[in-house]
C-alpha cells in the first residue's frame, strides 16, 4: 500500500479538483447547449451536424482538467512506485488542480452560453455559423491560461521531484 | 513553507467551502435561470427565422387578388395546412393560435403559467365570436368560420355553435371559468342589447389573470422585468384605446370606467380619470407628456387630424408594443427575451396578413395607404 504522505493527499485533492471543477463546467455547458441544439434540430433537421459542433466545443475544458488530473496522479506517487510527495510539492499539485479546476469551470460555463446562444442564432440564420463559432471560442482562453500555468506548476514544482 | 498538517488541513478546507460557496453557487443558481430556456429559444429562434422578410412581404403586397394571395401563402408550410381548410382570416388566426400553443407546450415550467394563462386568448375571441355570431343570427355555418379550433374549449365547440341565442351560450358556458364573467354582465347586455359588456370583461378577465400569475411567479428580475413591460404595455394601450375612443364620442369617465383595466404600467387609474378632464384629443396627448405614449400619439396626431380615424393611434400603440418587444430578445437572449420578440412579431406578421388580405378583395387598392395601414 502506499504510504499517504500530506503531500500526497493534497495531491489528490488537486487532482480531484482539477477534473471535478473543470468536468461539473463541461457537463452543465454541454447540458445547455445539446438542449438548445435538440430545440433546434426539432424545427430543423438540418441542424444535426452543427449542432453536435456547438455541443462538443465545452469538452475541451474536461480534457484540460482530466489530463492535469492524470499529471498530478503520475507524479505525486499516488500510484505507488515513486518517492512520496512533499508538502510543498503537494500544495503545488493542489494548486495546479485549482487552476485547471476553477479556470475550466468559468470558461465552460461561459462557452456553453454562448454555444447556446449562437445555436439559437445560426437555426434563424444559417450564415451565423463562423461567426456563432468564432465567439463560442473566445472564452476558450481562460481554460488554456489555467491549463498553461497548471503545467509550469507540475512541471516546477511536482515533476522536478517537489 | 507550512509544516503544521493541522494548518494545511484548515487551508484546504477553507479553500474548498469558498470555492463552494464563491463559484458553484452562484453559477449554479445562474444555470438554473438560464438551461430552462435553451430548448425553447432554439426553436423560437428557428421561428423567427421563416417570419416574413420585408421582401416577401412586398411580394405579398404586391399580389393581384385574394386567389393569389393565398397562393404565394402556400409557399410557406407553416401557413399551408390551413389555408385550404378554412377561409383565410380563420387560416391565420389558426396558425397564430397554433403558435401559442406551442409556447405554451415548450415554455420552461417555471414560466409556463404566463403563457397558458395568455393561451385563453383563443377561449376569449371564441367566446366573443359565438356570442356575436349568435346576436347577429348567423348560420352555424357562418358561425364555425368565425371560431379558431384551439383553446381549453376547442372540443365543445361544435356543441356551441349548434345553440341559438346569447343566453344559450351562457348558460352553456356556466360550468367554465367564464361563465360568472359572462353572467355578471347579461344584466348590461339585456339593458343595452350591446356586446361590448361581454367583451370588455372578458378583456378585463384576461389582462387580469396573466397579471395574477405575474405577481404569482418566483423568476429572475430581468425576466419578470420583460413580461411586467410587455403585457403592461398592451393593457397600457387597451385603456388609452378607451380613453381615445370615449373622448372622440363625447362620453365621460363613469361611462367607460367598468371597461378601464385598473392595474396598468405606465398609466395609473387616477392619471387616466385625469386624461378623460383633457379638453379633446389632442388635449390628452399633450397630458401624455413624460410617458412613453406621449410622443408616440403626438407624432400620429397629424395624420389623426387629416383622416378623423382613431385607428391611427392604435396602429401608432400596436407599432409602440412591436418595437418595444422586438429588444427584449437583445435585452435577455438567454432568458424570456426570445420568446415574447417572436410572439410580438408573429402577431404584427398575421395582422399585416390579415389587412393585406382584406384589401386584396377590392380591386386596384392603393399601395402607399396599404402600407401605412401596416404595423
């Protein structure tokens, strides 16, 4: 068994965290965009395609936070194997879930919105589609600031043996 | 660094109730306003895209006679079904009707009473339209295409049209919500032997029950806000249509204050009472000053003086709810918004049908008074 160190365990609360946060934001932007592209697809059938586009754009932020989790899993030693994590090595894991976690969270929840709207937009006017996509992305970016900074966190401080 | 565990522990729970309590409540309670309606703004959204363009609206205009008319109408499949099944007026009522009821199906639940309540519409003009059709001894020929077949009472219908007289209807109606509406103003109708009694209160009895569930309803402010100015807007112009009306004919305010709908938005009673002291019409107008109806009315007011017809400021007020209506999807896109933009369209769009139609029966009517007849 491994031996549970304070550092391991906020390791797999950042871990935890990171998927958790980053997953709940997918799963109620993904919610409210697939209602939207059933309500279009019933009036519009034609609708089907983009509608599963606009759906699987908020998934990205579920990626993020599954891939840091997995990150943050390998290199704490919570899988045994390896050296057990330090305290300052398991705050920097908690931390890098935290960003991935709470930076996903927003950015899904926006992103759903806007897919949402934008789906509305493009079954009234099917020339919305690039633009409905172009603002669907925008707040993509701060999943991707989150996901960067959770990276050089791991990288820093829980890779190079923290 | 930290070195107590106890510490660490209280960090991370400190850091996990904030996140909680900071971040997924909120949104939460933000979601749960918002995902409700995502369902049913796509399909009204979807709706509003096959409303008539100012081109095929032009292309309707511009058709020669009625027969033509409903051609270029069965085009569009919305319009149809029906327009070989009933005589046109009926055609698009019924496909008006029809597109409340869909709203009334697909409205999030915690809204949904507002537009039942505004589905009895159907109930009312049905009503109206027997006891008419009934007063004036028509047909139930006649009378069945008067009647849209929608509404609570779509399926008694047929039994309704079969009655002879006012009173039949009545009494056939006693067992509704109706019936002690309809009961209380006989005594005026048997005094007169107008409907206008009949119809003001079912009017009254309508603007008042989507009030009631207004002030019944838990949702957020922006929503509550939007349906508070929409329906407040056309009880607003439904008493400033009496009080224009009265004042052209000479009456004073005990005559028409059974028919005034008390709770309105912008025009409180005392403030109407004080519109009917105005000298004339263009007095009232100049009292209007301050409300968003003064310089709507003020700017019909030359073409009112031109023509002598009061129906220029109920286009003017009809054009005033559109406008007002058509920012609501803008103004909360993820809320109520979408819905009552789409049901204030559709409603201008079967109007502006339904006057095209009426002058497509004279020959050669002039197209510039046709297009300012339109909404």
């Amino acid at each position: 068994m491994v031996e549970i160190t304070l550092g391991t365990a906020m390791a797999a609360v950042g871990a935890g965290i990171a998927i958790a946060f980053a997953g709940f934001g997918s799963a109620m932007a993904q919610g409210n965009v697939a209602a939207a592209s059933v309500g279009a697809v019933a009036e519009k059938p034609e609708m089907f395609a983009r509608g599963i586009i606009f759906t699987a754009l908020p998934e990205t932020q579920a990626i993020y936070g599954f891939l840091i989790g997995i990150l943050v899993i390998v290199f704490s030693g919570i899988l045994g194997g390896g050296k057990a994590l330090g305290t300052t090595g398991g705050i920097i894991a908690l931390s890098a879930g935290l960003a991935i976690g709470v930076a996903g969270f927003g950015s899904a929840i926006a992103q759903g919105n806007v897919a949402a709207g934008s789906v509305g937009a493009v079954t009234e006017n099917p020339e919305m589609f690039a633009r409905g996509i172009i603002f669907t992305a925008l707040p993509e970016t701060q999943a991707i600031y989150g996901f960067l900074i959770a990276i050089l966190l791991l990288v820093g401080g829980v890779m190079g043996g923290g | 660094m930290i070195d107590s565990p106890t510490m660490l522990k209280a960090l991370i729970s400190i850091i996990a109730a904030a996140g909680a309590i900071i971040i997924v409540v909120p949104t939460i309670r933000f979601l749960r306003d918002v995902v409700p309606f995502a369902y049913p703004t796509a399909r009204v959204r979807a709706r509003m895209g096959r409303l008539f363009t100012d081109r095929q609206l032009t292309e309707v205009m511009e058709t020669e006679n009625l027969r033509e008319f409903k051609n270029y109408l069965r085009g569009f499949p919305d319009y149809a079904k029906y327009i070989d099944e009933y005589p046109i007026e009926k055609a698009l009522e019924s496909q008006l009707a029809e597109i409340y009821q869909l709203i009334t199906e697909i409205a999030p639940k915690r809204i949904k009473k507002v537009f039942e309540a505004q589905f009895k519409k159907w109930d009312i003009k049905n009503i109206k339209s027997l006891l008419t059709a009934k007063d004036t001894g028509l047909s139930p020929e006649e009378t069945t295409n008067l009647l849209i077949p929608f509404g609570e009472l779509k399926d008694k219908l047929k039994k309704l049209t079969d009655l002879k007289t006012v009173q039949d209807i009545i009494t056939a109606l006693e067992d509704t919500e109706y019936g002690p509406i309809l009961e209380a103003a006989l005594s005026d109708y048997e005094k007169t032997r107008m409907l206008l009694p009949f119809e003001a209160a079912l009017d009254k009895y309508y603007m008042e029950t989507i009030l009631e569930v207004l002030e019944e309803l838990s949702i957020p402010k922006e929503d509550a806000e939007i349906l508070r100015t929409y329906f407040g807007a056309q009880i607003d112009a439904t008493n400033l249509k009496i009080i224009l009306r009265a004042k052209a004919d000479n009456l004073k305010y005990e005559d028409i204050s059974p028919y005034i709908i008390p709770e309105s938005y912008q025009l409180p009673e005392w403030k109407l009472e004080y519109l009917m002291e105005a000298e004339d019409i263009k007095g009232i107008i100049n009292e209007l000053e301050g409300t968003d109806y003064g310089p709507i009315l003020a700017e019909a007011l030359p073409e009112y003086e031109e023509t002598g017809s009061l129906a220029t400021f109920e286009r003017a007020l009809e054009k005033y709810i559109n406008e007002t209506a058509r920012t609501f999807a803008l103004k909360r896109p993820l809320g109520v918004g979408p819905i009552i933009t789409f049901l204030s369209r559709k409603e201008a769009e079967i109007k502006n049908l339904k006057v095209i139609a009426r002058t497509k029966r004279e020959p050669s009517f002039p197209e510039p008074i046709l297009k300012e007849m339109l909404i």
